[in-house]
C-alpha cells in the first residue's frame, strides 16, 4: 500500500501546474502539499538530501528527530520519515529535479562516489528523452531513484 500512495503522489505532481505564485488547492482542485518518503537511516538521508541535491530545510512540525522536511519550491515539500524499510524501488517511480546542466551535475556525482547512469542503465552517458530533454538517474540511500534533466535546447 505504502508503494502505491507514493506512486499516487508523485503522479499528482507531474500532473500539478506550475505557478510561481503560493498555491492554493479548492474543493475541487487540490494542489501537492508534500511528498512523504520514509527511510532507513534518517542521518544518512539528510546528509544526502543536503549535501547532494541541496534542498533547503523546512520547519519540521513535530519538533522530533523522526521527521525531517525539504522545500520543493513552489510551496511543495518533502517529508522524509525514519521507518522500518524492506521494499525494493522501481526506476519508474522517482522523483524528478531539474537542474541548467545534467552534465555539470553529474560532475558532483562523481566527486562524491554516487553510481548514476541512463534510463537503460548500460552507460553513465546521460540520454536524451524524446522531447530532448537530457536525463540520468541515481538513487538516494534508500533505494529511491531521482532523476535530474535539464531542458531541451531550442
């Protein structure tokens, strides 16, 4: 169950309109409030989250040592829980981050000896998708996979 909620998250991302002012979800159109992701080692997956990808922390409403919380942007958040985890993760389910170069991006991978490769998994190449956005993929501590693309040229 806990799979299909986080899959069912990240869909209502990708299918969330992008505004760049605060959202406001009615009562018939909700907007993402937070994504929640649970983790093994919850030290570990700070130091990741703000060492690699640089998300900036957020208040944590429970005050405890259990939670840790990121700003998305666009007043979305990530809520990393510590929990028992035993669940294997599936390329298709990742979260997404797009950054100006994935070349230059990668470039910090390698310096900090994270594996990464394509969508294939044969290359540490990065690949274009079909729109000519550039991506490659690695995984967080836990297991889940991140994706980071940058735009297609026009």
């Amino acid at each position: 169950m806990q799979m299909k909620t986080f899959l069912l998250m990240l869909m209502a991302c990708a299918i969330m309109p992008v505004v760049t002012r605060a959202q406001t979800g009615t009562d018939l159109v909700p907007v993402v409030d937070h994504i929640a992701i649970t983790t093994s080692n919850l030290k570990k997956s700070t130091e990741f989250y703000t060492k690699v990808l640089h998300l900036k922390k957020v208040d944590n409403p429970f005050a405890d040592t259990v939670h840790q919380w990121y700003s998305l942007g666009n007043n979305v958040k990530l809520h990393v829980i510590q929990a028992e985890r035993n669940e294997k993760q599936v390329k298709g389910v990742h979260l997404c981050f797009t950054v100006s170069s994935v070349k230059e991006f990668a470039k910090t991978l390698d310096a900090m000896n994270i594996p990464y490769g394509n969508w294939k998994g044969d290359s540490k190449e990065p690949t274009f998708r079909a729109d000519g956005v550039l991506q490659l993929y690695f995984q967080d501590p836990d297991g889940y996979w991140i994706e980071i693309n940058s735009p297609a040229k026009k």
